[in-house]
C-alpha cells in the first residue's frame, strides 16, 4: 500500500478534487465515476457523495493508495 500525506492549505477540500489533486483520478470525470461506484473510502467507510468535504485528519483509500490529511503549516506570510 502506498501512503500520500496531502496538505490542506484551506479549511478543507472536496473528495473529487482532493482525487485530482493527488493524481488519483485523471480528470473530474474518472473522480465522480471512481466515487459513485463506491471505490473510494474515507475514515473506512465507503463514500458515494463527490463533494463531501473533506478535513485534517481524514484518511481516504482507494484501491492499494492512502491519502493523510493534514493542514498545512503557516507560511511566514501566514502568521498573525
């Protein structure tokens, strides 16, 4: 199993696009396929909604690959 730690840079990210992000699915289309037909699992549940959103903390599998959520840390422009 392959693991991949991806670094939210906002509050959260929708499962679709977190699958393109990462180069799981190659386009929007192959995301929505992939989560309809219930290959996708996130906290190991399988889930069918494309735009669930997804936070820190969450773990998404499909297939032999694991995306880690986690947030990013601020940038010296970030600070407050």
């Amino acid at each position: 199993m392959s693991t991949l730690d991806f670094e939210l840079r906002g509050e959260h990210i929708d499962l679709g696009a977190l699958l393109k992000a990462t180069g799981l699915a190659g386009s929007g289309g192959t995301a929505k396929t992939l989560i309809v037909e219930g290959a996708v699992q996130v906290n190991g549940a399988v889930e069918t909604r494309r735009r669930r959103k997804l936070r820190a903390g969450d773990r998404v599998l499909l297939g032999d690959a694991e995306v880690h959520l986690r947030q990013a840390e601020p940038g010296p422009m970030q600070a407050q």
